[in-house]
C-alpha cells in the first residue's frame, strides 16, 4: 500500500470511530486533531509547516466557536469517507480545511466582491483589528465595509473577539 493510502486509511478509521449521527463538532474536531498529533511523522516538515498544523492541534476548542459549512457533521464525514487524495500534501491540505472551516465563524454577510461565499471573522494578527474575509476570492474588509489593504497574517477569531463584534449575526 502506497504511503498517501495509508496515511488516508489511518484518517478515514479515525473518524469513523466517531458516531456520525451523534458525534459533534468539538468531538470531531478534537478526533482529527488527536489523529494530526499522533501522525506528524507521516507528513513531511515543510508541508506540516505551510499548512500550519501546529496551529489546530495546539488549538484549545473551548476558546472558539466550531461550527461546519455542511449540514451536518454525518454529512461532512460521508464527505471526506469518499475523497481519495493522491499525495500526503493532498491529506494535509484537506485536514486543513476542515478544521480551518470548523474554527472560522462564518457570518450571514455576503462576500461583496465574488458574492460566492459568506465572510468570515477574522483577526488580523499584525494589529489585532477584527477583518471580514472571503475563503474564495481572498476579500478581506473591516467592519465598516472597507476593503483591508496592506499586510495581513489572519487567523481565527476567539469566542471572547466575537462576542464584542457588532457585526456577529446568528451562528450558522
Ligand atoms: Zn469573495
């Protein structure tokens, strides 16, 4: 078995020991990041690092609000049951995007700019100001609406950030 299957394999068996019509989405969150931890050594360092792993498996889930795109978490694992990936950069980059799409707070407001997808809260770690910003096209504006210029290092907004933002809107 090639090493990108085993690796899957591992994954898919992780997951599935979760009940999908009962496990939530702290459960499966914590399952995919326990999984990360035990198999760092199956992804190469540089991959590891641009997908910025340590982030999610350091991350303490009580401080965010976790939530999932799809309708459900049974859906989103039934999902990622059928996805063959064909390299471990493939399996990183997929983890990745579940827990970046668990850990974001997606708000009500449409990406101005694709109008493909509905912004999500931010905090720009350069200055610590709240940014809105699209998954799809890269948007990213302030509260008011104005577009960010310049550089910006984002990652997920925490409970205790969004819960002062005026334009937090009900939790998908
Ligand atoms: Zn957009």
């Amino acid at each position: 078995m090639s090493s990108v299957k085993k690796v899957w394999n591992s994954f898919c068996r992780e997951i599935e020991k979760l009940n999908s019509d009962t496990a939530t989405i702290e459960e499966l969150f914590t399952a995919i990041t326990r999984w990360l931890s035990n198999n760092k050594k199956s992804f190469p360092e540089d991959i590891w690092s641009i997908y910025k792993l340590d982030f999610y498996t350091e991350l303490d889930v009580r401080e965010y609000y976790l939530g999932v795109s799809e309708d459900s978490v049974s859906l989103l694992i039934e999902r990622l049951r059928k996805i063959t990936p064909h390299s471990v950069d493939r399996v990183a980059m997929i983890v990745r995007d579940v827990l970046w799409d668990c850990s974001t707070f997606k708000t009500h407001i449409q990406c101005p700019n694709c109008k493909d997808d509905d912004l999500r809260i931010m905090v720009n770690e350069i200055d610590n100001k709240i940014v809105l910003a699209c998954d799809i096209c890269l948007w990213a504006q302030f509260e008011d609406g104005k577009q960010v210029r310049g550089q910006k290092k984002l990652r997920p907004a925490k409970k205790f950030e969004i819960d002062v933002c005026p334009v937090r809107t009900s939790h998908r």
